[in-house]
C-alpha cells in the first residue's frame, strides 16, 4: 500500500506491507536510490504493519520494487501501474 502526503515542494510517499508478509526484512528499490537494495528498509510501525517513508519531487513518475529475504523481489499491486517488471508511482 502507498501512502502520499504532499509537502511544499515534493511528496512524502510512504511504502506500507503487512508485518510478516513476506517475512524477514524488505527494503524498497528504485530509482529514487539508484536501485540500492538496504538503503530504504521498511521497520515495524506500531500498527502492526512495517513501512518506510521517502520524500520524492512532485509531478514525477518513479520505478520501484520491493525485495525480501533471500533475493525475493516483489511488486506493489496497489501502484495500479507496471513498468516491465517495475511497480510505477506518479507523485
């Protein structure tokens, strides 16, 4: 699930998942951080769910996937846009 929240200039675009589906850690990848695996990873929100925010330029489109444990690479079907094998997100 994606959450949005618009800043003065950009949008803070939070990336949420269950809490232990799929279990171990996740972290999302895109093009926002040149596809670095680690460098955004989702932590345990008091809801229960885990999730990581990320502040992006308005009026952009990016690519992004989330990836698991051993090497599980995954989309965000409420994107509701695909690139290839990419999620896509319109801020």
């Amino acid at each position: 699930m994606l959450e949005r929240r618009p800043r003065k200039d950009r949008i803070e675009v939070t990336f949420v998942l269950p809490g232990e589906v799929p279990p171990g850690p996740v972290s999302v990848v895109g093009d926002f951080n040149d596809w670095q695996p680690g460098v955004h990873p989702l932590r345990a929100r008091k809801d229960g769910k885990r999730a990581v925010s990320v502040e992006l330029p308005s009026n952009a489109t990016h690519s992004f996937r989330y990836l698991a444990a051993g090497d599980y690479w995954f989309n965000d079907e409420s994107a509701g846009d695909r690139e290839g094998e990419n999620s896509r997100l319109h801020t």
